[in-house]
C-alpha cells in the first residue's frame, strides 16, 4: 500500500510563494485523495502488481490490466508527480545551479536565463492542466493531467512544476505566469543537481 509522504518543510514554510493554505489542500487534500484512489485501484489485485514500486509500475502502464490502467495513471501519477514536485522545492531555494549542473545547462541552452525563459514558455503554455518537466538528458517537456515522462519510458525527471490550477489559484487567482514567475524563488537546485549527477 503507497502512502502520503512527509514534506520535507512546515506548510508554511514556501511562503509568500506558495500559501500555508495552498500547500495543506494541495498535500493533505488533492495528494492525500491520489494516494488513496491508487491504492484502491491496486486492492484485489496481484501481490506482483501490490509490490512494484511506483516508477516500475508506471513505466509499464501500458501493460497493466484495462480494468485499473487508467485510474493508475491519473493517481499513480499523481502520487508520483507530487512526491517529486515537494521535493524539488525548498525555502531556502532560489538563484540558479551551480556545478556540473549548471555548466550542462548552459551548454545545452547558452546561459540559464535561456533556458529559464524556455521552460517559463513551455509551462504557460500548456493548455488545461498538466506538468513541466526538466528531463534526464536536460530536455524540456509538458505532459497532461498527472502523465510523466516514465510513462513514455524515459527516466525519471530531475524537477517538475505543477500547473494544474489547484496548485496556484488561491494565491494567484488566474495568472498562471505570476505563479511560475514565483516559483523559481523556492526550487532547491541541490536536490535537482543530485538528482542529475547520479543519472
């Protein structure tokens, strides 16, 4: 059985970027109800299928039986998506990376202002509800709803950005760019920067 994850950090601990109350609906809430849809989706199924753990599980979505395939994916990879997403924040995130990291990031984009701009584009403009992806090879990608790259195969993401709009709309109302905007001032570029020298 998968279970909710402790934050790393007090709910209130991201503000005034991301609320007290924004975060405690979005863990305890939203997070919470994925956890417990996944787990009841996987009830009286196989133990093979009870036991693998969660990146297996989805990056064999297309193999699991018709009966929970889809309900894995929307709260498989909502748990997923979430447990990454608080991890790749922090309050005491912000300015850029540094290293190994940041000297790939700058090859691949030219500086980190490119690529700050390139993501920032791809995340408003994702229509509807869905995630931005840092990849493993450095690529920048969008999924929708609660789908990930693992789901197409590929490794696991070093960050990802939740801009569904419950992840934003109390604070932000509809402005979407104001929130990504913000956004950069928590990510913990050291959690992201571990996650890409141990690919």
């Amino acid at each position: 059985m998968y279970s909710l994850p402790q934050l790393p950090y007090s709910y209130e601990a991201l503000e005034p970027v991301i609320s007290r109350e924004i975060m405690r609906l979005h863990h305890a809430g939203h997070h919470q109800a994925y956890v417990d849809k996944l787990n009841q989706a996987l009830a009286g199924q196989p133990d093979e299928l009870k036991d693998r753990p969660l990146v297996q599980l989805l990056a064999g979505i297309d193999e699991l039986p018709n009966s929970i395939r889809t309900a894995v994916r929307n709260n498989g990879g909502g748990h997923y998506n979430h447990s990454l997403f608080w991890q790749v924040m922090s309050p005491n995130g912000g300015g850029e990376p540094v290293g190994k990291l940041a000297q790939a990031i700058e090859q691949k984009y030219s500086s980190f202002a490119a690529f700050k701009a390139q993501f920032t584009e791809a995340a408003t403009g994702l229509f509807g509800s869905g995630w931005v992806w840092l990849t493993a090879d450095l690529s920048i990608e969008t999924s929708p709803n609660q789908d990930s790259p693992i789901m197409n195969g590929a490794a696991e993401p070093l960050l990802g950005l939740d801009v569904w709009e419950h992840a934003y709309y109390l604070d932000y109302k509809n402005k979407r760019a104001d929130y990504i905007e913000a956004w950069w001032d928590v990510i913990d570029w050291e959690f992201v920067a571990e996650r890409f020298q141990a690919k």
